[in-house]
C-alpha cells in the first residue's frame, strides 16, 4: 500500500510539472489521472522507489556521469581510429561477462550503459550474466572481460541502485 502512495505521489508530481499549472481543475484532473495509473500501473513500477529520495544516491549518480561521458568519449575514438585504419583492426565477437549487481533496475543500467559505450552492445541478460557484442576482443579470458567492460561501471552503479 505503501508503495501504491508513493507511485500516486510521484506521478501527481509529474502532473504538475508537465502542466505547470495549479488551477483546480488541473489539480481534480491531476489526481484522477495519478490515481488511476498507480492502480492500474503498480505492478510496473519499480518496487522500492522510496530509497531514490536517498541524496548519497544523487551524489554518486553525478560523479557516474562525467565518468560514464569519459568512457563514451573514449570509446568514440577508438571505433573511429578502427573506422580509418586501412587494415580494419577488428576482432568482433560475443563475450559472456558476470556482474555483481543484484537489482534488475542496477542491470539494467549496466546493460544500457555498456550498450551506450561505442564498440559495445548488451545482447542479453541471463541472471548474472551479461552477454556483449564486443568489436574488438583483446582477451579470451572472462575474468579479464569483465574487468574491461563492465567493472569501470559497476561499483557506481550499486551506490546508486542497491
């Protein structure tokens, strides 16, 4: 129930940021609309949304930033340089990497994070396994993947998430 109010809340704020607006019928509206949506939406919702009202997490999603544009600035050149080169130094392939995040929401970020990250695309998620489409293989062993894709991100990521 609990978290039905928190969803109704989150939403009806939404509301009145996107109308910007504080006239009753707005407001009537506002919660009709907010109402209806966490009765029908709740089991869409993330389950636990009251721990994103933590401010650490604010802070550590605003360090990850600038490091997660690092990484794609990055790997932007990288891809160009393997673009331009005449000999195309590629080794395309798919790498199962483990992940230590336990939340689906922190997985997800992951996998979006790395798909993000040029070079690299997130295939699919099994468990604790993530599986890449890597454009340059430099290792065989998974450990060392791991390391290389998803580490850099991963420890933000749980400050952020779990």
């Amino acid at each position: 129930m609990a978290n039905r109010i928190f969803q109704f809340l989150i939403i009806f704020i939404l509301w009145l940021l996107l109308t910007w607006s504080l006239t009753v019928q707005e407001i009537i509206v506002g919660v009709v609309v907010a109402l209806l949506l966490s009765i029908l939406l709740s089991d869409v919702f993330v389950r636990g949304g009251g721990k994103f009202v933590q401010p650490a997490r604010y802070f550590w999603f605003l360090v990850y930033l600038p490091l997660f544009f690092y990484y794609v600035f990055r790997a932007n050149f990288d891809v160009a340089y393997r673009v331009l080169h005449p000999e195309m130094p590629i080794r395309p392939g798919i790498v199962k990497v483990r992940t230590t995040l336990k939340s689906d929401m922190a997985k997800a970020f992951l996998a979006n994070s790395i798909t993000l990250t040029p070079g690299t695309l997130t295939v699919d998620i099994v468990g604790d396994h993530l599986y890449v489409h890597w454009i340059n293989i430099v290792t065989e062993d998974p450990q060392e993947e791991t390391e290389v894709i998803v580490r850099k991100f991963e420890g933000y990521l749980r400050r952020i998430f779990e």
